[in-house]
C-alpha cells in the first residue's frame, strides 16, 4: 500500500459529514456545472478540480463506498479487509449521477488520485469502471443569464411587450402590471445554450423602477402631496389631483389643515397579475401661505386676528 496524503472528500464537495445523499448530489452538481471541461476550456486547474469533484462523487454518493470511507478516514490502509463479500457485490452496480449528469470518462483509473486507488483499488465499489462511467458526452444545463430591465413607475403600471436583444437573439417579453422594483423573474430557456444537448439555460430579470416625481409606491398603495391656497384650505373648495391614468377632481373641506391625508380608493397602483385590482392613493394637503400681501390684505388679516376669542 502506498503512502499518501488523505483526501477529504467532504471538503472537496463542500459539505459536512452529516450532509444527506441529496446534499451530495446538490453539491457535485453545481461544482461539476461550474468546473466542466466544456465550460472551461483549456483550463488545466479547471480540469484539476472537476477530477477531484467526480472522485469526490463516487465515494461519497454511494452509499457501500461512503460507510467504508467515513469508517477508516485517515486510516484507510485497514481498508483491505473491510467486507470483502460487500466489494463483490458493489461490482456489479452501475454509475448513476441523476438527473442528467453523467461524468467525465478518465481512463481505466489512471487518473485518480493515489488515495483513491489505494482505497478502492483504482476504481470505486460503486462501478466506476469505463463502462458505467459514460463520457464527456454528458449533457450539460446551460449556464444561466441574469439581466435588469430599468422601467419608470407609470410603465410599471401597465401591462406592456419590450424586446431586447440576448446573445444575439431577441427575446419579447410581456411584463404584468404591477411588476415591483427589485422583482426577479424566469425565462425558461433564454439562457447560455446546453452543453452536448443539455437545456439552455434560464434568463433572469431583475426589474428596476425608478421613482417617480410625483407618486411614492408602497406596494400597491401610492402616495403623493397637493399643495392648496390658503383660501381654499380656509373655506374649503376644489383642486384637482393627479393619478396614473389622469387626474380627478377633489373636494376639499373648509377649514382643512396643512398635513391632513386623503385616502382614494382604487387610484393607487395595480395589483400584480390580479386584473381589475388596485391599491388606493394617499393624497396630503399642504397649505401655501400667501405672499406679498398689500396693505389691504394686512389690514384685514389683522381684523381676522382680532376677531379671535
């Protein structure tokens, strides 16, 4: 038995050792996606760590092959006599990566590691020989695209078409009333094309809704300020208010003070993907002083004041 370096295959994977069987696939899946010689080529430390994935794979995703491992660890020379009539059986299973990953073909064991060999005697109980294997043949999920799409609140507001251009391709999508800034929807594949026949990828979008200069959104609610006269704030009267699609008239109640909120209901923004539902508006009243007042006005602001209790 050679002398080597142990290999922790945990820490390969990224994954802890009580980590489930799934938490394996998860873990080999997204490496062998990011370090795939297709993904990478002529990255020599690339291909490196894609070896050390798969190797890390077929020890820790089969079940006899793991309970030997984690059993011996660091002492693996003990490895030869564990359960010889359990290696007999492990030599008739086949490779299965799941769900559409099927390896890398490496040679006949040449290239893995000294542990592994040493351990699994150059090819791992689980069949890891060049027929149960497959080859880089494998298919391969295409990566996915992320993408923002800038939109003013009022475009927000309605739902419209925009076409853009992706790899070269233009891509229409239809975007729902009501879309949030921040929010992230899929494409399903719009992304980076498959690898040997694999699925694209997904496209996601990312929304960006600028503010507006005369609303502020709360989700569904909208809120905006309307600025009155001094007499129509006193003796009350009518002024009329902006709105998404227009403007209405509002009534305004004598004797109404600088700050007082106005609720309309269904003026507000519209409800996502909800047809015919929407947030109301908040309108708050602020009450502009007159200015350059003439001697006459004075006067009978003064006899206003002295008229007070």
């Amino acid at each position: 038995m050679k002398k080597m370096a142990y290999i922790d295959y945990y820490k390969i994977l990224g994954i802890d050792k009580k980590a489930s069987a799934d938490d394996v696939k998860k873990a080999y899946r997204k490496l062998a996606r990011k370090y795939h010689p297709d993904v990478n080529p002529g990255d020599k430390e690339a291909e490196r760590k894609f070896k050390e994935i798969n190797e890390a794979n077929e020890v820790l995703s089969h079940p006899q092959n793991r309970e030997k491992y984690d059993k011996y660890g660091e002492h693996w020379k003990q490895g030869e006599e564990y359960d010889k009539a359990q290696q007999h059986q492990r030599a008739q299973q086949s490779q299965n990566f799941g769900e559409g990953f099927t390896g890398t073909d490496f040679g006949d064991g040449e290239d893995f590691s000294d542990f592994f060999q040493s351990m699994f005697g150059g090819g791992a109980g689980g069949g890891f020989g060049r027929s149960s294997r497959g080859s880089a043949s494998g298919k391969f999920k295409g990566q996915d695209i992320s993408a923002e799409l800038n939109l003013h609140l009022r475009d927000a507001a309605k739902t419209h078409q925009q076409t853009f251009d992706i790899n070269g391709k233009k891509v229409r999508l239809t975007i729902p009333a009501g879309v949030a800034d921040g929010q992230k929807i899929k494409l399903k594949g719009h992304g980076n094309p498959g690898y040997n026949g694999g699925p694209n990828g997904d496209l996601y979008i990312t929304f960006n809704i600028a503010e507006d200069p005369h609303f502020k959104r709360n989700g569904d609610h909208l809120s905006g300020d309307i600025t009155i006269d001094l007499y129509t704030a006193i003796l009350g009267g009518e002024v009329n208010v902006k709105t998404l699609d227009g403007s209405v008239k509002l009534k305004v109640k004598p004797e109404t003070q600088g700050g007082t909120k106005v609720r309309l209901k269904g003026k507000g923004f519209p409800v996502y993907k909800k047809e015919g539902e929407f947030g109301d508006l908040m309108v708050t009243y602020h009450v502009k002083l007159p200015t350059n007042l003439s001697s006459r006005e004075k006067e009978l602001f003064q006899q206003l004041k002295d008229l007070q209790p």
